[in-house]
C-alpha cells in the first residue's frame, strides 16, 4: 500500500506534487502547534507596515482543520490540478505557473478591495486564508474547459462538469460553510477562463502571456507520443504558449 501511495505521488507533475505537498505539510504543521496559523494568514497592515510579506503566500497553504472539509480539499487540490497541469497545461509548466499567480493575485485583491467597502467589509475581513478559493478557482477552470465530461455528485445524481463549481457550491451552503470562498474561487477562475479563452477568440490578442522570466524558472517539458510498438518512441518539444492562440 505505502509503495502504491509512493509511486502515485511520484508521478504528479511538478507543480500539483509542490502545492500538495506544501498544504499537507503546512496543516499538520498547524495541527501539531509547530507552527502558528497567526504568523500564516493574510494580515494587509502586517504585510504593508511590518513587511511580512510572506503572508501573501502562505495563507494559500493552510486548509484550516485535520478533518473530512480537508480532505474533501486535498482530493480536489490533487485531482484537478493533476487534470489541468496533464492535460490543458501539458508541456507547459510555467503557463500553468502563470495561472496560479494570476489567481491567487485576483483573490488577494478582491478581499483586500471588499474589505474597504461599506456594508461588506465585515465578510470579507473574515477571510483570511485563501487556501480553498484557490483551489475552487482550478476547479472552475477546469469545468469550463472540460464542459461536457458526465459526473455523479455522491451517486445522488448525475450532471455534466460544466455544474461542477455550482454543485459543490449548493453542497457547501447545505453544510453551513461560507458560500463567499466558493464564490471568490468562481470569480478568480472566471476571469482567467475569459480572459485567457474568450477575449482572445473575441479580438484576436492574448493578454494573459506568461513573462519571460516565469518561462525562465521551468525548462521545457518533452511530451511523449505513443506509436507503434516497432517504432521508437518520438520525443517532441512542446509548443510555445502563444502557439497554441492566435495573435
């Protein structure tokens, strides 16, 4: 069993295996008081006047309790950013990279935005680990771009992916969780559908290109095509992100 765990952790791409394993670790850490979830979440005076700036980072990491809301987390963290860095981001680590970025950015601007607005501030200063919108946000984009794969929500019903993010969010509101985290993973992982699949078939231009120095930090991955088992294996490199839209 501990060589199967092995092997399937092995085997996630780069960026799912990092993002894990830093939740994983950074919950138990929190559950076993090594470390203290105050040093963890989003502070905007911390980080402006106190310069901890770190706080930008790690309050992505820690998924609150060691309890079945986690795990429910950890299962969608490993399962659908796997699906996306496999598939939709295949050979393209630093877009995928790229992606998290942008999410996590729009999500830190929304709260640190609706904590300045009357009538509302009061939710949004509630929220200070951004932990399951980000991985809602993944959850998101991976529906849209996989709109019509049949899905069974606890063998209760069958609906296809494109419901996926309201299923889940009826499921939090029925259990009494915050419907806000839900709702910041939909609108973060909304704008980078559009503006990352919609605007650019709509005009022509690309907004989201990944910056150079973010290329810099992953190598090309190679992307193996099966072929005939009396044919060597080809290897190819994988095509340039402004390949795959046009300009």
């Amino acid at each position: 069993m501990a060589q199967v765990v092995e092997e399937w952790y092995k085997q996630m791409p780069i960026i799912t295996r990092s993002y894990l394993t830093a939740a994983i670790v950074t919950t138990i850490g929190c559950s076993l008081d090594i470390i203290s979830p105050y040093n963890l979440y989003l502070n905007p005076k911390l980080v402006v006047k106190q310069y901890e700036i770190w706080r930008l980072i790690t309050n992505f990491l820690y998924f609150r309790k060691m309890d079945l809301d986690f795990l429910f987390h950890m299962f969608f963290l490993a399962r659908y950013c796997k699906l996306l860095e496999e598939n939709s981001f295949r050979g393209r680590t630093a877009d995928f990279f790229y992606m998290l970025l942008f999410g996590a950015t729009v999500l830190t601007g929304i709260v640190l935005i609706g904590g300045m607005i009357p009538y509302v501030s009061e939710s949004f200063a509630k929220i200070i680990f951004l932990s399951n919108s980000l991985t809602f946000m993944m959850v998101y984009v991976w529906s849209k771009q996989n709109p019509f794969i049949h899905m069974s929500f606890l063998g209760l019903f069958t609906f296809t992916a494109a419901y996926l993010p309201w299923v889940l969010l009826g499921f939090s509101v029925l259990v009494g969780a915050s419907a806000w985290v839900d709702l910041l993973g939909m609108i973060a992982g909304h704008a980078y559908y559009f503006l990352e699949d919609v605007y650019p078939r709509m005009t022509g231009r690309r907004p989201l290109r990944t910056p150079q120095f973010i290329k810099a930090m992953f190598a090309d991955e190679a992307i193996v095509v099966p072929r005939n088992p009396n044919i060597p294996n080809m290897r190819f490199a994988p095509p340039h992100a402004e390949g795959a839209h046009q300009d």
